[in-house]
C-alpha cells in the first residue's frame, strides 16, 4: 500500500465503527493501524489488506484464515482478533492493540540476551504455540518480527505472537487446503529445513523457528546467514548450526540450553521436541537449576549437563521426600562426624551427586564432550568404568549418552544405575529422558523406551502415562500410553477419575462420551473438572458449522455443575 493511500485511510471509518488514528507499519500482506472503536470508546489495531492484494483470492483467503485463527486460538501470550469484514475493496482484520516493541527491535539493540531473560520469553512463545497447535494452527512464520514485547502488570517482557498471515489453519472440518508441497511460505532466516525444501509442514516447523530465535536471543548471532536466498535455504536443509562458542566466543552460554537449542534446530523433524508442551517442560528445569544456583552465569567448565537439577533447592526438597518414602538411606551413617549439624537424606544424597559432578575428572569429560562429542563420548565411558560401582556415574552417562541420541547406550546405563540404587527408579531426571524418548513418533524408536519401562520403573511411571494418555497434543502418543497403561495393567491402578478423564479424551462416539460424563458427575470429584470444562470449551461449529457435540452439552453442564458444588442451573 503506498504511503499516500495509508495517508488516505487515516480519519477514515470502516464498517461504521472503527475511525483509524494513525498508521503503525507494513507488510508483505498488509498495513496496520491505531484505531478505536468508536461505539466502545475502544482503541484496537486494525490490519489493512493491501490494495495490489484484493484481486487474490487465495491472498485473501489467507487474510481470513489469520482473522480466524487469531480469534479462536485465545490465549494469553496470542494476539487476539475481534473481527474482520470487507467495507468496499478494503478488506480489514481488527486486533488486540499491543502497545510493545518487537523482538526484532530489541535483539538489534541489545544483541543478545541473558539466560534466563531469554527462557522467560521463550517459554511464553511455547505457551502461545501449544495452544495454536492444539486448535490445529501452525504459524509457519515465527520470527522477531512477530513477538511483540509488551508490558503486563509487573512483567515488562510480556510476550504477544502476531501476524498468522502465512498460518496453516485446521479450525474447521472443511477448511480450504490454501498449503502445497512446493510452495514455500515463511521468513528464509527463520524457515525450518522442510518449509526450505517446499515440502509438508506441520507444528515441528514453528519449534524449529523457536530454535533459531533461541539462538540468536543467546548468541547475539545467526545460525544460518547469507545474501543470497538461495544458499541461506540450503543452509537450513544440509549445513548443522555453528557451536555457541564459535558463534559468541566472548559469551559463556549455560551447555543444557545449546543442546536444547540444537535439539530444536535438528534437520529432521522427528529429532526436534515433538511437543511445544515438551519443549516447556525442558526450559522449565534449566530456569529451576539456573535460579539454585549461587552464580548468576555459570562457567562452562563448572556446568553440569545431567545431574546440576540436583544443586537446586527444589530437588534437594524431591530428593529429601525421596529418602523418606523409600526409608532406604542410613540416618546414622548421614550425622557420622557431626554432633551439632544434622545432614537431611535429601542434602547428603544432592551433595554426593555434586561431588562427583565437581571433581575435575567429570569436568574434563564434560569439556571434551563440548569439543569433540564422539572422543568425549568415549572419555565418558571410560572414566564410567573407573567409577563402576558408583550409580551416579551410570546415571550421568546415560544421561549423556541420551543427550547425543545414543539411546542403546543410555538404556544400559540407566539398568545400572538402578541395579546399583533402586531410587533411581523414581529419579525425576531419569524419567524425563525416559519419556522423551516414549513420546517420539516412530514407534520402533519408542519401543525402547515402553521396553525399558517394563523391565526396570514400572507403576514409577503411571503419572507420567496418565498425563500422556489424556493430556499429549499428538493422537499418536495419547494412544500409545493408554496401550502401554492397559498391556501392562497399570491403567487399572488409576483412581477411578482419572480413567475416566482419560477414556473421555479418547472417546469418539457421542455415547461412550456421554457415558463417561454422566458417570465424572456421578463420582464427584473435583479433579475431574479441568476435563468437562476442556471438552465443553470445544469450539460450537466444526461440523458443517454446527455443534459437534450438541448432543452431550446437557450432560456437560449437569456434571459440571456437581463437580463444582452448585446447583444445575436452569437453561
């Protein structure tokens, strides 16, 4: 749109309610302005599509399908639309006025960020993203650009994720396929390996541009740069992302959250986080490690990629109820040597972790590793063998192994740090690794995870499935873990509500909906709620614009109702 006719539209009124103010930028698809909604007294942004674009339906398809995934995805950290229309040949989209700056604009100002600034704003792009995926929207077009920064409450680096011009969009059941193998949509710096290469995508190709974020927001640079469009695609496809020490040799970046990094930016997609819910979950546990310890930035030769969760607070608490539980560890062997200080469980089970992360030995692995993975890989091993009897070390080089995706290895070394402490069995790291790898799609590679399950952890593992089976954004893995639960009759061990918020996830037919409701109602438990008030939340329109399930709305609102202590109320 040319700047006389964005000049134009200011003071304008559009479908009778919304007066533009001023123009606020522009894009490839449209401008946006400052306007108020001048019935409501309110002040929104309004997009504009461009005039050169009106004679394109498909572009202005894709204009609609952003007016609908914006307004149906309603999530805090989404820039949400209130609606859309036509005045003319002047297509408009209204949205949430964001008054922020983008990422782009700050990471050009400061750089780079520091650790946990850039697991604050990252874990918040998860957040928007999971919910996008589960209504069956993929952005396809992340980038700095499309992060406004904004401020909320106390929280000045409050994430919106915008522009869903370019999106996949799955809301409806008879959605127009507007995305073709060949065709290539998104920023080229920002663009997954399969987006370069013009073939499907699905939400994998939005982590994978989380990734290149992560990347530049921690380095300060580009995984993959150059003028030309067409080596910068073929970058993405073939060439592996420069280490953060060559990339930043002046910057100390925390090792866990460059392998979380490099895990996003992996070529093939089934390598990636599977899940934005997983990736979370991952930043999750490097802000608790980060946030225990006593030095802000860790240097490298001080990191510990396995076992640091153990240092934090946090799971020296989970390690002292551990303890307790198990009733396994000699309390008289734990105050030997000192007469006015008692040691918990908890401390001295973290503090001989530690030890044996700290000792220069493990360092040196650890750095080696850094510098060359398959020569560190193999020092691991060996300095594993020195301390053969020792759990922990089992369990780090499981770990380690795990990381770099040598999982036949990883699983050996888990058995063995069991057979040599059972409480590993119960480990919360342990079982993390464990599940990531249950949660990959190719079911020969899960396969090893479901074995491993069976023979050493067991009903350990039910909380971890029962989330899986009723909560995991893929249909895939829901299945799987309600197969693994029911094969080993571990599902039969679940409260009653809990299998009953399952079966009600996997259900299909509105009767055996119906059913499970009616009985969540009759059992009363308040746990079960979430689970109504997710299903009632389903959007009213995906059958052909009618309610899919119209038929179990009644139910829906009785059980709801007893399951919060009320009285039905009346129609």
């Amino acid at each position: 749109m040319s700047s006389t006719k964005v000049k134009n539209l200011v003071g304008q009124v559009l479908a009778n309610r919304y007066r533009i103010l001023e123009p606020l930028g522009s894009g490839t698809m449209g401008s946006v302005f400052k306007a108020e909604h001048i019935h409501m007294k309110k002040t929104v942004a309004v997009k504009v599509l461009h005039a050169t674009h009106v004679k394109d339906p498909e572009v202005v398809e894709r204009f609609q399908r952003e007016a609908q995934a914006a307004a149906n995805i309603e999530h805090p950290n989404i820039c949400s639309a209130s609606d859309f229309g036509a005045q003319g040949d002047t297509y408009f989209l209204v949205m949430e006025f964001l008054n922020g700056r983008p990422l782009h604009d700050i990471l050009k100002e400061e750089e780079s960020f520091t650790e946990l600034r850039t697991l604050h704003l990252i874990k918040q792009i998860c957040a928007g993203l999971e919910r996008a995926h589960e209504m069956g929207v993929v952005h396809r077009d992340l980038k700095p650009e499309n992060v406004m920064i904004v401020q909320r409450e106390q929280d000045p680096d409050f994430v919106k994720i915008t522009d869903f011009g370019v999106a996949q969009v799955r809301l409806f059941k008879d959605a127009a396929r507007l995305t073709q193998a060949g065709v290539v949509y998104g920023s080229p710096l920002y663009m997954s390996p399969e987006q370069a290469g013009g073939k499907e995508v699905d939400h994998r190709a939005d982590l994978y541009s989380v990734g290149i974020m992560m990347y530049e927001m921690l380095t300060g640079k580009m995984p993959f740069y150059a003028k030309s469009l067409t080596v910068v695609l073929n970058m993405h496809i073939s060439d592996p992302p420069p280490p953060f020490r060559v990339a930043n040799p002046q910057k100390l970046i925390d090792l866990e959250l460059e392998e979380i990094t490099m895990r996003l930016l992996a070529k093939r997609k089934e390598e990636r986080f599977q899940t934005a819910s997983e990736l979370y979950d991952a930043l999750i546990r490097v802000e608790r490690r980060l946030l225990g310890t006593d030095k802000p930035v860790q240097k490298k030769e001080q990191q510990g990629v396995g076992r640091a969760l153990f240092v934090s607070a946090v799971l020296v608490l989970s390690a002292v109820l551990l303890v307790w539980a198990l009733g396994q560890l000699d309390i008289n062997k734990i105050t030997q040597g000192s007469e006015t200080t008692e040691q918990s469980p908890g401390e001295l089970l973290a503090a001989e972790r530690k030890q044996l992360e700290d000792s220069p030995e493990f360092q040196t692995v650890q750095t080696r590793i850094h510098e060359d993975i398959k020569a560190g890989l193999q020092d691991l091993d060996d300095w594993t063998l020195e301390n053969a009897q020792n759990a922990h070390a089992h369990f780090l080089n499981g770990s380690l192994h795990a990381v770099h995706d040598e999982w036949d290895h990883a699983f050996v070394s888990f058995a063995e740090a069991i057979k040599l402490d059972p409480r590993y069995r119960t480990d919360r790291e342990l079982l993390d690794h464990v599940m990531r790898r249950f949660e990959v799609t190719r079911d020969e590679q899960a396969a090893e995870a479901q074995a491993f399950l069976n023979e050493h952890i067991q009903r350990d593992a039910l909380s971890r499935l029962a989330a899986l089976a009723e909560h995991h954004q893929l249909k895939k893995i829901r299945v799987r873990a309600l197969t693994h639960m029911e094969d080993t009759g571990l599902f039969q061990e679940l409260e009653e509500w809990n299998q009953l918020t399952i079966r009600l996830r996997h259900a299909i037919e509105c009767e055996e909906n119906r059913k499970y409701i009616v009985r969540i109602g009759e059992l009363g438990d308040s746990r079960a709620l979430a689970a109504l008030q997710r299903f009632n939340a389903m959007p009213r329109n995906r059958c052909d614009g009618e309610d899919c399930w119209g038929c179990l709305r009644e139910d829906l609102r009785l059980a709801i109702a007893r399951l919060k202590g009320e009285e039905a109320p009346a129609d």
